[in-house]
C-alpha cells in the first residue's frame, strides 16, 4: 500500500503532467492555422470602427510575440512558455489595453463560483438521492425520481440551458435570465447585493444540477445495489445495527469512494458545461467572456482563458485527489 | 451477437424503446435524401408560415421548408457523431488494448497520457481551435480533431478489461503458439471488449453530437453545412424565440432531445447485458 507522501507526490507529478500536455496542445493548436493569424486577428479587432495607426502598430507587435511568430520554431515554443509561466499574455485587443489577466481575474471568481456551488448540490443531492434509491428498492418515488433524473441526463447543457432560458423567459417570467447581478446593484457585501447574485444563479445552477444529477445518481444507486448484497452488511443487519447507519456508515461510505474519483474524473466535462450554461444566461464569468473574445478576433483573450481554465481545472482536480485520503483510509494507512 | 439483440430487442424495455426512437430518427434522416430542394436553398417557400398541412414543420425565416431542412440537419449531425465515434474507437481500442496488454512502463505512460485526456477541459480547446481555424473550418476538421480528443475515457474502461484478459488462459496458450501482440489483441481479446465498444460508442456519439450542437449554435462551426445546430444558430440570428417563430426551435429541439435519450437508452441498456449484476438486482425484491 502506498503511503501518503508518496500518494501527494505522485498526484502532484500527475498535475504538472496534465498542464504540461494541455499548454502543448494549446501551442499545437495555434501553429496548425495555415491563414496568417497577425493579421486575421487585427482585420477581425479592427473590422469595426477606427483604430489609430499607432494602436494597430502596437497590437502587431504584440500579437506576433503572442504567436509566438518571432524566431524559430524552438524560439517560439520556449516563448509561449515563458508567458504562460509569468501569466502574461498581453493586453486584451477587444478591450485595449486592459491586460488579458486582469479580465480573467475578474471573470474567474464567478465561474468558480457557479462551478463549486452547483457541483456541490449536484454531488451531494445526486449520491444521497442514488443511494437512497440503491438500499431502498422498493421505494416509487424514489424510482420516479431516478426516471426524472435518468431522463436530463444525457441532454447536453446547451440544450438544457436554452429551455430553461425559454421556459423561465417566455412562458413563465419569474426569474432574471440574465447578467450576474441586478443592473441597479452597486458591488458591495451587502445582503441586498448577496441576494441579487443568489437569485441570477438559480437558473444556471438549475440548468447545470438537472443535467448533472442523473449520473451521480445512476453510478450511486448501482454501487449501493451491488455493496448491500456483500457479507458484512448482511451480518450487520442480522447483528440489529439500525438501517440507517447501515445505510451511512456501512454501505454509503464505502460507495463513495469511486464517486469522489469519478467527480475528480468529470470536473473538466462539467467545467465544459458551467462555460457554455454561463454564456446561454449571460453571466459574468469565463464562458462570457471566451464567446465574446471569439466574436471579437481576441486572439489573447482566447488563448488567455484556454490556458488559465486548463490549469485552473487541474488544480481543481488535484484538490479533490488530495483530499481523496479523508475518506478513504487505506491511501493514509502505511 | 444477433441473437443477444433480438433478446434485448424482445425483454429489455430500455433497449426496445431506445431502438425505437432511434429508428424513427433514423428514417426522418433518410427521408433528406427525397428532398424536393438542395439544403441550401433558400426563400424556395414563403417564410414564416406555422406548421400545416402544407409545410409539416413551418418555414424559417430564410424560406426554407423546415421538414426537408431539419431531415438534412439530423443526417449530417448523426454522420459527424458517428464519424467522431469510430475515429476515437479506434483510437481508444489501440490505446486500450496495447496498455492493458503490456503492462508495466507502457500502461503507466500511457495512462497518464490518458488521464491527461480526461482532465482537460475540451470546450476551450475546441473553441481556440475554430479560432485559428476560421472559415477553413469543416465538418470533417471538427470530427477529426474531436476524436483526437474524445477517446481517453473509453480507453481506460477497455484497458481494465484488456489487463483481467492477460492473465487468462488462453491469452498464455496464445503466447506459447507463437501468436504476435497484434495477433493476440486482435484474434483474441478484441471479441471480449467489443459489447464494451458498442455501449461506449453510444456515449460518445451523444458527447460528440452535444458537442457539436454546442459550438454550432454559437457559431463556431462551418454554418454553412446544415446541422441541428446549425439550424438553431439561424433561428437565434432571426431572433425567432422573440419574434414568435417556436417551430423553428421547437423541432429541431425535440429530434436531437429524441436522439439522445435513444442513445442514452441503448447504452444503458447494453451496460445491463455486460454486467449481469444489475440484472439480477432488478428482479430482487
């Protein structure tokens, strides 16, 4: 059995390895355009509205560093690097000269946000629903309730997001379709504010917790059907322990370890999904933010959010492989 | 393996009604090859019209009829879902196979490529991807470059079937015969995984086509090559949700809805048959 430094250690090589690949991607994908980038990218910057020449000279010059253009092929693959390394990728072309970090660094926390809070009900809704579903067999709402999310399941988020957005927009107008905020609310911790930002979240997290639960759910329930037929639980059962903390300590539990691994396992997929349930809503985070960057022929800003998500979801990753050994004991154990 | 089907076709409702809404979508899609007018054709009806006897589905905007329109869409988009899907099987039965296989340095090198895969989110990569790419951008580019990406998870399910087979029996006979890896991979083990490809790929096919629809709609595609993504970009360019035009929403939602919970179905239902644990938990009281 490995012990937990090596376990750290392993995963932590297991990060740099991912970004590493995913940045070589990204420097792949953007020397496989056989269109000269420098100036599609200022002809689509420019296409609307004046630029002044000095602007435009600027913007060249940058953008043929972000290229990577200068130099040769090794030259400019050791100069993508040292910018993703230094988190410098230049002033944004759509918003000039806002540096392309500081609009990530403001989109980011939402996108955290509406990823950690839905991922969470999601998780947690998905396995306690599942596994109840598992132990409790008999149960019809509970196999109503698996149909429901069974049925969500494998529609892809754009989709769903867009009936929502139709359902809550057109048919029954309750909800705030759009933005992050109220448009009258000034940013401040005060709990008018808070209350606005929970109330534009309903509907993406919405849209982003019906597609997610079906799997949570179905991997739950068939873990916690095959764990109920195992010796132990049997015994405890006979042993008059009390169904419901057979159902917490004996059967959930242990089903939750290959859950924990498979939410490590999907977060890029539902990452995917937050970005594009955030463009369909117009929330302020990432997915706005890299749509518009294309409309806008933003090359820094694309490549500026493709990269930042592609470590951001890895470390995110890496947090939930280290704390992997909470509950499951035998990774600590020597 | 056809009487497997016919077995699942007659006893295994999820199966059945998968097939069906499949089949059913299947048929409108071949219907697109009686088409009275070329897909692109445009202003051939008059625009607007709601569904009637005339027009099925309604027109568009553009003056297309949507019923011959969305029969070309549903065939081009199933076509880019299975083009992805066989090009990444490929892929994923190779990594898969040979890491199970082998073993030791070459599975360790290869899966963490594999997990690499998994982690990173694709939508980014896709979207950069169309970004240099522009209007060289095509359908079989997108396919192509979605396949590339899209067969990490399907590789590792293969794998842990591929390393249980090493130690069997026969895999030993094979060896001692004087059979090749490739002889062995391809003669012996390939049958075993193969229940495993197909439920697989109709995971993938929906990954993909929900993929597909995702970027089209945004415009990140070829838009000239009518999909049901496709179909919703124009119809969000005409505003048709606000100016009252459902049908042009409608339809195509409800066929690529009907696609996936098909597909959804018949994945699920395969996965029962391979692993006959949950076939029993669903007769246990």
């Amino acid at each position: 059995m490995k012990t937990y430094p090596t376990y750290i250690l392993t995963r932590l090589g297991q990060f740099v390895l991912v970004v590493f690949i995913g940045i070589n991607i990204a420097f792949i994908v953007t020397h496989s355009t056989p269109i000269d980038p420098v100036e599609q990218s200022i002809a689509a910057a420019t296409q609307y509205g004046s630029t002044s020449p000095e602007a435009i000279a600027l913007m060249r010059q940058s953008l043929k560093e972000l290229y990577g253009l200068q130099g040769g092929l090794a030259d400019q693959y050791f100069a993508f690097w040292r910018r993703i390394l230094l988190g410098d990728f230049g002033p944004s072309l759509s918003a000039f000269p806002t540096p392309v970090s500081v609009l990530v660094g403001r989109a980011l926390p939402w996108t955290a946000g509406l990823l950690l809070s839905s991922t969470l009900l999601t998780w947690v809704l998905g396995n306690l629903l599942g596994g109840l579903a598992g132990y409790y067999r008999q149960s019809r709402a509970l196999r109503f309730a698996g149909i429901l999310a069974m049925a969500f399941h494998p529609i892809p988020y754009y989709v769903v997001a867009f009936v929502l957005l139709i359902v809550f927009g057109y048919l029954w107008p309750i909800l705030p379709l759009s933005g992050g905020y109220g448009m009258n609310m000034t940013r401040a911790l005060s709990w008018g504010f808070i209350g606005s930002v929970a109330l534009h979240s309903i509907l993406p997290v919405l849209s982003l917790a019906l597609v997610g639960l079906g799997g949570w759910f179905m991997g739950m329930r068939s873990l916690v059907s095959n764990i109920v037929t195992e010796d132990y639980v049997a015994y405890a059962e006979l042993g008059g322990v009390k169904r419901s903390r057979i159902l917490a300590s004996y059967v959930m539990r242990n089903a939750l370890v290959p859950q924990v691994t498979g939410l490590a396992m999907s977060l890029g997929a539902i990452f995917n999904g937050a970005i594009i349930t955030e463009q369909v809503f117009g929330y302020p985070g990432v997915g706005t933010l890299l749509v518009s960057a294309v409309y806008a022929g933003d090359y820094s800003l694309v490549l500026g959010i493709t990269t930042v998500s592609i470590v951001a979801v890895s470390l995110a990753v890496l947090l939930i492989d280290l704390c992997y050994p909470l509950i499951d004991p035998r990774v600590r154990a020597r | 393996m056809g009487r497997t089907l016919l077995d699942l076709l007659r006893f295994n409702r999820q199966f059945a009604s998968g097939a069906a809404l499949l089949l059913i979508v299947a048929a409108y899609a071949c219907l697109s090859f009686f088409s009275p007018y070329a897909p692109n054709d445009t202003y051939v009806a008059p625009p607007d019209v709601p569904p009637d006897w005339t027009y099925l589905m309604g027109t568009t905007s553009r003056g297309q009829d949507l019923f011959w329109l969305l029969s070309f869409a549903i065939r081009n988009t199933l076509a880019f879902g299975l083009a992805v899907a066989v090009l990444s099987r490929l892929l994923a039965l190779a990594i898969g196979l040979v890491a199970g296989y082998s073993g030791g340095l070459l599975d360790r090198a290869l899966m963490s490529l594999n997990d690499t895969f998994i982690v990173i989110p694709l939508f980014p990569i896709l979207v950069l991807f169309y970004f240099v790419m522009r209007d060289r951008m095509s359908w079989g580019l997108l396919a192509l470059m979605m396949a590339c990406l899209g067969w990490a998870y399907d590789a590792r399910l293969i794998r842990s079937v591929a390393m249980s087979l090493r130690h069997r029996e026969f895999t030993e006979t094979g060896i001692f015969s004087g059979m090749s890896m490739r002889q062995i991979l391809v003669e012996e083990h390939l049958p075993y995984v193969l229940p495993i490809v197909f439920s697989t790929t109709m995971n993938n096919i929906n990954w993909s086509i929900g993929l597909e629809v995702t970027l089209s709609v945004l415009g990140f595609t070829d838009i000239n090559t009518p999909t049901i993504g496709v179909l919703l970009y124009w119809a969000n360019q005409h505003t048709a949700l606000v100016s009252g035009i459902w049908w042009w929403i409608f339809f195509p939602v409800l066929l690529v809805v009907m696609t996936f919970i098909g597909l959804f179905l018949l994945a699920v239902s395969m996965n029962e048959y391979i692993d006959p644990r949950s076939r029993l938990g669903r007769r246990a009281p």
